[in-house]
C-alpha cells in the first residue's frame, strides 16, 4: 500500500537538498564555531553563511538572526524578552489572539500567572483578525502584539503588514509566529513591519529541532538559556550546526520555488475542497481564499475526527483533525471553538496539509476514500441517526 502523506502542516520530510547539506556536519565537518583553530573557524564560516541564507529568504540583517532549536523556543524567547522589558517600564499588557498555537498561547496563560493582563482578540467564523481590532486593543500600558502570520490548523492568513503599521504607530513590539508561513507565502520583515517573528525548520522540508528568531535591531532580547556566548550572547548552547546548514538550505529552496510550489498545492487544495464539500452536512473551516495554498480544514458533521483518521491511515492517508499538539487529547481543538465551532462539531474535523510534493493521483484517492469512510461512520452512528430523523437539529 502507498502511502499519502497529507499532514505537512504537522511537519514535513527533508527535502534531498536539506539531507544533503545535513550530512557533512555527520562526517568531516566537526568543529566547534567557537573554537579559535581552523577546525572551529571553518564550523563558525559555514554557520555563518547559514545564518546569510536565513537572513535574505525574509529580508532581514544576518545580525537580527538568532538560531533556536525551533518555532516553540522562538515563540517563547520572543514573547516572555517583549513581556519583561514592558514590565521594566510598567506595561504589563500583552495582545494576542484566541487561536494561536500552543507555545504562544501557554506562554502567554504563564505570564498572566506571574501579573500581566492578556487580551486575546476573538478571530471570528473566518479565522481572521483585522488592524482595527488590533489598535483598539492597544493600550498605553501595551508591551507586546503577537499574531501569527498563518494559522496551522486552518491556514488563514492575517493582515500582518497592516498589523504591524498599526503597532509601530503605537510604539508597540509585534512578534509574528511566521512557523506555518515561511517558504509557502512570501514574508518580509521590513515591509511587513515586523520586530520578532519565529520560525521553524521542520515546517519546509528542513530538520526538526531547529529553528530561528528574527530580531529586529534595536528590539531588546532577552537570554533564557545561560551559558557561552554563542548567538551573540542571546542563546547558549553549542551551535546544531547540522540542523542549522540543512535549515537554511531548505529555506531558500522552498523561498525561491514559492510561486510555482504555491501555484499546484492551490490547485490540489482547491479540488480537495470542491470534491469533499460534496458531503452533505459539511463545513469548511477558515476563509476560502485567505487560506495557506496547501491548507484544507474540514468538518463533517456527526463523526468523530479520531476514527475518521484511523480508517483513512488504514487506507494509508495519513491526515490529521487539526494540531499534532491536541492529538490524544479528547478536548477539541482551540482553534475551531475559537472559530465558534459548537463541540460536537469541532470533533468532526479533519486537517490535509499538502506539500509540493503531493500528486493529482494522491487527491483522486483522497477524494474517494473520505466520502467512504464518512458514509460508513455515520451509518454506525447512533447521532446521526437522530440527526436524520430528525430528532435532533443539524448544526451545519
Ligand atoms: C509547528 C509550529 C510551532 C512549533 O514549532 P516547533 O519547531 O515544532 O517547536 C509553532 N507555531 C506554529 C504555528 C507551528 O505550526
């Protein structure tokens, strides 16, 4: 049996290029970047072009790069420095939305524990947050607005660059969670007017384990993990010089073939759409258009997105009902009662995330094992049988 892997969103596989960069740091290349000698200097050279490569696919100084071991730690790093430097000035309020993922929103619930307020701002049925409803959050006290460029589970898209304009009218640091947008739509910190943004390798065919946080100049930085001076003393650690090379690598292969990339997912995701839509009683998630190219978010009513998922992997598709993170959890997802989900409909969802990578062969299959598997649950289910008798409402 083939295997469809429609959950890119949860991570990716390395792309041939990324392996190959990755595999000389395994077998030559040892070096410690902080060493003196020419074994540590070739490591901290190569280390360097990567943190360029970086720098360049969002349009940003290589001295603003600062490598993490992946999006969460740059989320974490981004959010807490913004929070504690506004406290050292007495702004205690930190913006954000109801439907960011787990390592901004947690980061977030544990500020508040330590006496910050947080805003979370509704992101309505569309999965959208406007610059209006961000300014009139602001506050004089405001030390910090994170919104996410793109959200992993349903793939919309927010109005970042006006975003921004409205946080540096007010004065006010913006950290983006650019995890899910980075090499699949464009992103520009300077036109965007971005001051922090995360990223993550594993997200665009790069390894997992690592990942970087953009640093605007002149936006403080805080260090959370002590120890050497690597990463201009902002994070210590002996470089994953490894992860970093292959990181960056991907990143400017997946940067200079967006279009085209952006181009078929578009077309694959857009037939996924028409074709599952045809299931009655069923509701897609998210704005239509202002949507990731590769993302589509469904929900089928009267099922549960758990066995939806085990018997399409039985059938070797392999999706998921939205975060890898929620997964094993019985709570439905955040992000689609933040979207005003009912419950029982919430747990009926089911996320394909494509890469470039995926066939038109891939989405017949897909097409004609999702009806399948839906018509069998529901003919099992004792509430869809009330459902179609009537006894109990309908709820999309
Ligand atoms: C995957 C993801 C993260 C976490 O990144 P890791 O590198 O896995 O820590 C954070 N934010 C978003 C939006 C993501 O999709």
């Amino acid at each position: 049996m083939t295997t469809v892997y429609v959950d890119n969103a949860a991570t990716t596989a390395m792309s041939r290029k990324a392996i190959e960069a990755y595999l000389p740091y395994m077998d030559g290349i040892y070096g410690n970047p902080s060493s003196l000698h020419t074994v540590g200097q070739v490591a901290k050279e190569h280390l360097e072009a990567a943190r360029e490569r970086v720098a360049k696919c969002i349009n940003a100084d290589p001295n603003e790069i600062y490598f993490t071991s992946g999006g969460s730690e740059a989320d974490n790093q981004a959010i807490r420095s913004a929070a504690y430097f506004g406290a050292r000035k007495g702004k205690k309020h930190l913006i954000s939305t109801a439907f960011e993922h787990h390592a901004v929103l947690h980061t977030l619930e544990k500020l508040r524990r330590e006496g910050f307020e947080v805003t979370l701002l509704p992101v309505g049925p569309e999965g959208l947050i406007t610059p209006e409803q961000v300014e009139a959050a602001i506050r004089p006290d405001t030390a910090l607005v994170t919104i996410m460029t793109a959200n992993n589970e349903v793939g919309t898209i927010e109005p970042i660059a006006e975003i921004g304009a409205v946080c540096r009218k007010h004065g006010v640091t913006f950290h983006t969670d650019a995890v899910q947008a980075i090499g699949h739509i464009p992103v520009d910190v300077k036109a965007q007017n971005i001051d922090m943004l995360s990223l993550s390798g594993h997200k665009f065919h790069g390894p997992k384990g690592v990942g970087a946080l953009f640093c605007k100049k002149g936006t403080p930085l805080q260090s959370f993990i002590e120890g050497g001076a690597q990463e201009r003393k902002k994070r210590a650690g002996t470089e994953n010089i490894a992860g970093i090379v292959s990181m960056s690598v991907a990143m400017e292969e997946s940067c200079s073939n967006m279009a085209a990339n952006a181009e078929k997912e578009a077309r694959l995701r857009d037939r996924l759409i028409d074709g599952l839509m045809q299931i009655p009683h069923t509701k897609l998630n998210g704005a239509r258009y202002t949507r990731l190219p590769g993302n589509v978010n469904l929900c089928f009513e009267g099922i549960e997105g758990e066995s939806l998922l085990l018997l399409l992997d039985a059938k070797g598709i392999c999706a998921s009902s939205g975060s890898a993170c929620t997964s094993g959890s019985l709570e439905p997802s955040h992000v689609l009662l933040a979207l005003g989900l009912p419950h029982e409909v919430a747990h009926g969802s089911l996320r394909l995330s494509l890469c470039e990578w995926n066939t038109d062969e891939e989405i017949d299959l897909i097409l004609q094992a999702v009806p399948e598997v839906v018509t069998y649950l529901r003919n099992m289910s004792p509430v869809w049988e009330e459902l179609e008798k009537g006894e109990r409402p309908h709820l999309i």
